[in-house]
C-alpha cells in the first residue's frame, strides 16, 4: 500500500471534525438517521461514491462529500486494511482510478456515529488495470517509446494495477525494461504522491533526454556499431554493457581507440551500483582539441595532391609513406627531452601540420591517411633499439604489412631523400630489430575493420 500517499493527511486527521450531537428528541434522531445512508458492504460504498463522482463530473465540480455509517471504523482510513483500502480495491477491480481523499471527518451521535468524507474527482475517471508491477512497467516502457518517436517531449501516463505498488517500485523497473530495447535517460519529473487512492499511478516523463542506445551484447557486433558510426561521421556515441556479458567491453573500446588513434577517443564510465550495467560514453576529444580537427583538414589537402584516379591500393600507400617521409622531420629534440604526452610531436598534427614528429605522430599521421583511403591500418607499439616505439600494419589485398615510416626517415633529416628499407615488410623481417606482441594489436577485431574497409 502507498503508505507514503497518507503522510499529506495527517494534519487533516487532527483536524478532523469531531461533533458531539446532544441528545434531542426521537423524532429528530429518526431524521438524521433517514438523511445518512448506511453502508456494511464495502463494494456499497465504492458504487455510492463512484455514483457521486459521476454526477460532479457531469456537473463540472472537481471534488464531492459523501456522509455515512458503517459497522467498519472508516475513521481509521491512514494504516495498512483500513476499510478505505478495501473501497479502493473495488473501484479498482472495476477499472476506475484518480481519487484523491482531500479530508475526513467522524461525527458522534448519542448511540453510534457518522463519517464524512471529501474527495477530490477532477481526475477520477476510467483507467487501464494493469495485472502487476511487471505489467506496468512494460506498459509504461511501452508508452515511452511511442511518445518518443512521435518526438514528443513529455509524457503523463495514469493506469491502475491490481497490486498495490510505491511509486518508487515501478519507475526503476520501467527504467530497466528501456534500457533493454536501447533507451537511457528516462527522467521521472514527477509522481502521484497526492492521491490516496491506492491501485491509481499517475506518472509524467521528461523525455527530452530520452535517447537511443547501442546494447553491447556481443564483441563483434558492438565493433562493428562503432565502425558504423564512424562511417556516418558520428564521433561521440554511448554504449550500454550489462556486467555479465560475454566479453571484456573494456578491451575492446580500448583496441578500437587504438586502431584509430586520430581520433584521439575519449572513455568514460558511469554506472548505478546495484544496477547489473555499465553505461559508456564514447567521444573523440575533436571538440576539446582543434589540433585533431586541423590534422583531418590537412589529410584531405594532401591526398588531394598525391592521390589520383586509377591508383592501386599499394600505390595509394607508397604515395603515403613517401609524403611522410619527405616533408615531416623527427622531432630528437623533442624526444631528448622526454615532451609532455600532449605535445603535438606525438599527434598527426605535429607530421602534418608543423612538419615535425616522433615515431608516434608518424604512425598517426599514417593511420589517418590510411583510413581516408579506405585502407585497414592500425598503430602498433613495442621496442626498439630498446627503447619504446610505434609503427603501422596495414592488409592489402588480403595480406598483412607493416610499415615504419619513422625508421625510413633518415636522421637528421636529408631533404629528397626517401628509404624503403621498412615499407610492407613481414613480421618476420621486422622481428630482427622490432620486438612486441602482434596478438595485442592484430586479431579478430582487427579483421572487422579488413572486412568495414573492403
């Protein structure tokens, strides 16, 4: 029962009328008892006042009084099977909701007493009985996603239900049934706590918030949605992952902010505790960072002049590899100086905006150009020389290279001068002075991407 829809009433119980009517002659009691119904079957009462309320709203009143007596002690109607509460249950079984108990009073009399109770019936009319808690979240969820597509921005839903529920029951469950079918930030704006009729739920959602969200439920489909997104040009997107999925969602946005660091994505979780989910937020830092952008700008400039029609895919990446090399120079100063992880050396901007990089800003550079070709690449990491280091692994026709544009500048710089002593060469060939772990970077999601691209 909606103990809480009682609290408002307390004030009014202690103000309720409390008469004493003397003692008078018989026929004048004879009177009063004529002009006060009596009623001993709850379901009497329930007809009597739904007969009332009827007739108010004919009449365009928005509340009604009713007295009466009662073998039940209806001056108990604030606790748990109070004889109100069972009035409730038949109204309810009938399909009728929205009272809202406004005051009450008990009246003596010499030999028994009276009751007198005021309703308010503005809202009172016919509702939807649901079965249970369960029944009205799907309901509700139901409702939620019609107002939505119609592109409405708020929505009131009264039903009643055959089980007495705290509001606070039916809204997290209502919540839980969305998010199932892809829907996050469904706002509660406000609740009938100011009706006393129990079984009666009158709710208003705030859906301007309210949005579509991808269920991660398998690694591959959840790879391949994001490679959609970044195929319509959409760089910011949320994922919902329920904590007994069968994958590590954390691995696998961690892989794909890898295989397309260009664009500098951005993770962050946020979770309920007790929830059983985790909501991730996924963006590129491109509106925080206007390097990012400029560095997008430039690629398309540049594969403007050195890409033509007809082109082969490998020539498309040795007009790549050789651009890089010619007009980008490695950065030593900055990496004698161990620079700061946000410095631009480190980012595609900093090979091809300002012409100066370290390994990292090479293989960037790469993977941005790579991509725009439609061409699968990804930036690998490992050691070199012993110390760390960062180089591409590009598939063409089906077959893996890798590529070290870094180690194919020669240092210092020598203008014009372009080597290809590590252009599309195997593992093996790379292994005599490369070390890491190709499983880290080339697997199964890598393929997703061979497969977006071709």
């Amino acid at each position: 029962m909606h103990n809480h829809r009682y609290t408002k009433r307390v004030l009014a119980l202690a103000l309720s009328l409390m008469l004493w009517v003397p003692s008078v002659s018989a026929p004048v009691r004879a009177e009063a008892k004529a002009t006060i119904k009596t009623y001993n079957r709850y379901a009497d009462f329930a007809k009597a006042v739904m007969k009332e309320a009827d007739r108010a709203q004919k009449k365009k009143k928005k509340r009604i009084s009713i007295s009466f007596r009662s073998k039940y002690d209806f001056g108990d109607w604030y606790s748990d099977g109070a004889p109100i509460e069972k009035v409730y249950e038949v109204i309810t079984a009938k399909g009728y909701g929205g009272l809202s108990l406004l005051s009450t009073a008990t009246v003596w009399h010499e030999k028994d007493l009276s009751y007198v109770y005021d309703f308010k019936v503005s809202s009172y009319g016919k509702y939807k009985v649901l079965s249970d808690k369960n029944a009205a979240a799907s309901y509700v969820a139901g409702l939620v996603k019609d107002a939505k597509a119609k592109g409405k921005k708020s929505l009131r839903v009264r039903f009643l239900c055959k089980k007495d529920y705290d509001s606070d029951v039916i809204a997290p469950l209502v919540e839980k049934r969305l998010l199932k079918d892809g829907y996050s930030n469904l706002k509660l704006r406000s609740s009938n706590t100011d009706y006393t009729q129990s079984h009666f739920y009158d709710l208003t959602y705030d859906l301007s918030k309210l949005e579509k969200i991808f269920v991660a439920t398998g690694e591959k489909e959840t790879y391949r949605y994001l490679l959609s997104q970044l195929k319509a040009g959409k760089y910011s997107t949320n994922l919902l992952c329920y904590d007994d999925a069968p994958f590590d969602i954390e691995s696998l946005l961690k892989k794909f902010r890898y295989q397309f660091e260009e664009y500098r994505f951005t993770l962050n979780c946020s979770w309920v505790e007790g929830s059983g989910y985790k909501t991730y937020h996924v963006t590129s830092g491109m509106d925080e960072d206007e390097r990012i952008g400029l560095s997008f700008q430039k690629a398309d400039e540049i594969l403007a002049k050195i890409i033509t029609p007809g082109m082969t895919e490998e020539e498309k990446v040795k007009a790549i590899h050789d651009y890089l090399i010619l007009n980008c120079a490695y950065d030593e100063e900055a990496c004698d100086l161990d620079a700061p992880a946000e410095d631009s050396c480190y980012y595609a901007y900093g090979c091809l905006n300002e012409n100066s990089a370290v390994c990292n800003g090479y293989a960037e550079a790469f993977n941005l150009l790579a991509h725009k070709c439609n061409i699968p690449s990804t930036i690998v990491t490992g050691t070199a020389n012993g110390g760390g280091h960062a180089w591409n692994y590009v598939v063409l026709d089906g077959k893996g290279y890798y590529v070290d544009t870094t180690w194919d500048d020669p240092i210092p710089d020598r203008p014009g001068r372009i080597r290809e002593d590590y252009y599309l060469i195997s593992k093996e060939q790379l292994m005599e002075d490369h070390s890491w772990v190709e499983e880290d970077f080339i697997d199964s999601l890598f393929e997703e991407q061979v497969r977006f691209y071709q």
